[in-house]
C-alpha cells in the first residue's frame, strides 16, 4: 500500500468527499420515486425527467467544464461548480410541483461536471505508479454516496418526507466548497483556448430531443410527426455536432483523441455500462415498493437495504480492481466487469421471486460496477497526455450520461406500456381502487434490454488495446503537445 504525501491524501480525500455527496445526492432520491408519484401527482413516465433533466445538463456540463479547467485551472473551476451545487441542493426540497423540481435538478446537475475535474486534479497530484489506487479509492466512494443515500435517504424520507433527505445535504454541500477552497491546491499548466459554443449547442440538441422523443413517444404516439420529428432532429444535431468538431480548432469534444483506439472503446463501453447501471437504479426500487402483486409491498427503508449491498462490495472491490489495473492493465479489469455485471442481468431476468434473490443479484452488480469504473477511468488517463486529462474525463461523462440518460426513458416507456390492474385501497364504500402498475413482463423487457447493451460492451472491450500501467509514461515528457501515441503504452 503506497504512503501518498499529504497534499495528494488530502486532495483524494475530497475527491471522495465530492463522490459521496453527489452519489447520496442522487441515489436518496431513487427510494422515494413511487412516493415523488404520488407527491407530484404524475406517472413514471414524467417522473423519469426528474432524473433525466439532471443527466442531460451535467452531460453538458461535464464536457464544457472539463475544457474549462484545462484552460483556466482545475481548482477555480471546481469551486465554481461547488458554489453552483451547493445552492441547487438548498432549494431541492422546497419545490412544490414537478416542473420546479425538474428545474432545480438541471441546475443541480451542472455540478457532474466536478467529476472530470477531480480526476484531472488526481492526474495532477498523484505519482502514475499509484494513479490506479487513487482512482479506486475515489470510486470506491461513489458507491459509498449510494449506501448512505438508499438507506439514510430512505429512512429520512419515509419518517420525515423527501423534502428533508435534501435539506440534510445543505451543510455538507457547503462543507464541500469549504474545504475545497482552503485546501485545494493547482500546479497544472493552462492552456488556452476558445470554447466550441456551436459544438455544445449542436451536442446538447442533438440529446435533448433523442431522450426528449424516447420518453414521450408512448404517450405522444411513436407514428406522430413530433415524435418522428424529434428523432431526425436528434440525427440531424449529432451530424451536425461531428461535422462542427472535425473543423474546429478548439473542439468541444476532440475528434483527435476518439481517433485512438482504446479512447474511442472505453467512451462506448462506458456508455453501455452506464445504462445498465441506471436500468438497476430506475427498476428495482419501483419493484421492491410497489404494492402485491406487482411488487413486493417493501418500505422505502427496506428497499434502501435491499440495496446496501451491493454499495458494500462496490466498495470492497475498488482497490482490487485497482491492483488489477495495475498489475495486468485496465482492460482486462473492464473486461471482468463487464462479465459480472451481464451476469446480474442474468440473475434479475431469472431469479427476482422474492426481495432475498434481487438482493443476491444487486450484489453481484456492485462488484461489476467496481471494476468498470476504475478499469475505464484508468484506461483514459494513460491514453491522454496531462494537459488533456480535464476534456478526456470530460468527454467520458458525456459519453456515460448519455448512456445514463437513455436507461430511465426506456425504462419509463416500458414501465407505462406494460402495466397491470392492481387493488391499492378501497372507497369508504367498500369499491375496490385500482392503480395500473409495471407488469412483471415490464421488468423482463427492461433487462433484456440490459443484457444486449451489456453485450455490446464486451464485445467493444475486447476489442482494446492492452496497456500495462507503468512508472513513468512518455507523456510526461511530452509537455502537452499531443495525444500518447498508442505503441508508447
């Protein structure tokens, strides 16, 4: 176990800090969707933007603000993302209808773009012989974020209503940008450049209507001319966003570093494996707290511990996918997580009869996940050379919240195209109330759907190229000029 200087300890310490929060942030909120229902008075379809409007802008912003840090120092823009997050947490809960919470989630999700940060700041900070165990560490802690989020946020949610679960979180948000300012430290050279407004723009249409015409089309028709209009739209912008990078000299995504192999492969199989991700987070709370027969009738504290497991062995499985990283290399460390996790969609589609069996199955999706982040996180960092260590992350957020942002609009379709008639209560006069709810075949076609992204994800992470992490890569000697080339690594 390497003894990191203080500066590097403290600097991965809030890291980790910033991965709980936004992990518990986020994940508090998964418990209480069947109760956001009610709350807001909507259906699972809506609901799903409550995570989706948070995606998309923090798809945004990763990008932009892994640019900006690149240009004008890591640490003034982490704090300005801070400040940013802080303040949208303290108006979290106190929305009183569905379109101000969906508003306050966009802004909130502008604070994602932290995670391209830090891990440039940990390329900054941290000796290449132990980037790897660095990496672990910090995400290690996102999955700590989501035990303390699926159980804390559901305990607090279910005696004391969602609104305090984000009240909690203010001192912390705020203890965050503290001791960020005081503590933080930016030794890295700035390089600037201008920012690629059109690029963003073309990207951010060209997401926006994708996931926009994917969740309204049951509702909306899929045959309709807006549907349809939407999805050219979507093609038409991600066209154009392609077109616009290629001739920019300062592209909001680099054409150039998608052109290495093992960069291009870890960005897709990192959205595949994302979506994944967000099939479990968007479908197994709504399994475990729906009402029998269509689900299995649990508390939102009891579905939290459904879950903690799996945040458990995420936890315990980082630094091991760590010393796998670095012994053997990160693709060998993708690949194995990979495996695991599309055997927990196996699991799910065949053995969910009971809260003990979907617990089984989270679990071994906790330690896939372990894997893939560190392995993928890894595979970009000794791809890229220093000075682009903020638009590399950068660019792997956008990627990965696409993949995030396509699982709950699939997953709210299917939840409100394949329902069953089930009994909630009764009228005073003895009438039975019925509640139409995601059927089991729902859940089926959902993790099928899995299973083939999870699929394709292998199949893209054999495909790479195997590195062996070493002690001194040329990069560091390259001062910047340019991608590593690929038979350096």
């Amino acid at each position: 176990m390497p003894k990191f200087s203080r500066h590097a300890g403290l600097t991965i310490s809030i890291m980790a800090f910033m991965g709980i929060l936004i992990t518990y942030v986020e994940t508090m909120i998964t418990p209480a969707i069947p109760i956001l229902r009610g709350f807001f008075n909507t259906n699972y379809d809506s609901l799903s933007w409550i995570i989706t409007a948070y995606i998309i802008s923090g798809t945004v912003s990763a990008a932009i603000f892994g640019r900006l840090a690149d240009i004008y120092g890591k640490k003034r823009i982490f704090l300005i993302l801070a400040t940013i997050y802080a303040i949208a947490v303290s108006f979290g809960g106190f929305a009183t209808s569905l379109d101000e919470f969906i508003l306050i989630r966009t802004v909130q999700g502008l604070g994602m773009g932290m995670f391209p940060v830090a891990f440039a700041l940990l390329n900054d900070q941290v000796p290449k012989e132990d980037l790897a165990l660095a990496q672990g560490i910090v995400s290690s802690t996102f999955t700590a974020g989501a035990a303390v989020g699926l159980v804390l946020g559901a305990f607090i949610t279910q005696y004391y209503g969602w609104q305090y679960s984000y009240h909690t979180a203010i001192p912390v948000a705020f203890s965050l940008l503290i001791l960020s300012a005081v503590f933080l430290r930016d030794t890295s050279e700035r390089h600037k450049q201008a920012i690629d407004f059109p690029g963003v723009f073309a990207l951010a249409v060209g997401v926006v209507s994708l996931i926009l015409g994917l969740s309204e089309g049951e509702y909306w028709g899929w045959s309709s001319t807006t549907i349809i209009g939407l999805f050219i739209l979507s093609i038409v912008s991600l066209l154009l966003f392609v077109l616009i990078e290629i001739r920019s000299k300062s592209p909001f995504i680099s054409m150039k570093l998608l052109r290495i192999r093992n960069v291009f492969l870890s960005n897709f199989t990192g959205l595949f494996a994302m979506t994944g991700m967000f099939f479990l987070f968007y479908t197994v709370p709504t399994l475990l707290e729906d009402p029998k027969p269509a689900g299995f009738a649990l508390s939102i504290v009891n579905a939290g511990l459904v879950m903690l497991p799996a945040a458990a062995v995420s936890m315990i499985f980082a630094p091991v996918s760590a010393l796998i990283t670095k012994r053997k290399g990160p693709k060998l460390t993708i690949l194995i997580g990979t495996l695991v996790l599309f055997v927990s969609y196996l699991g799910l589609y065949f053995n969910r009869g009971s809260p003990t069996a979907i617990t089984e199955d989270a679990t071994i999706m906790g330690i896939g996940l372990s894997f893939i982040f560190v392995g993928v996180i890894n595979m970009l960092l000794i791809s890229t050379p220093r000075n682009e260590a903020g638009a590399s992350t950068g660019m792997n957020v956008v990627f990965r919240n696409i993949g995030s942002a396509i699982a709950p609009a699939i997953s709210g379709v299917i939840e409100t195209t394949y329902v069953s008639s089930v009994i909630v209560g009764k009228t005073p006069l003895g009438t039975p109330i019925y509640a139409s709810l995601p059927s089991s075949a729902a859940f089926s076609y959902i993790y099928i759907i899995g299973m083939v992204f999870l699929a394709i994800s292998v199949i893209f992470t054999l495909m790479m190229k195997k590195i062996i992490m070493k002690k001194e890569q040329p990069e560091d000697t390259n001062k910047g000029k340019g991608p590593v080339p690929e038979s350096y690594l």
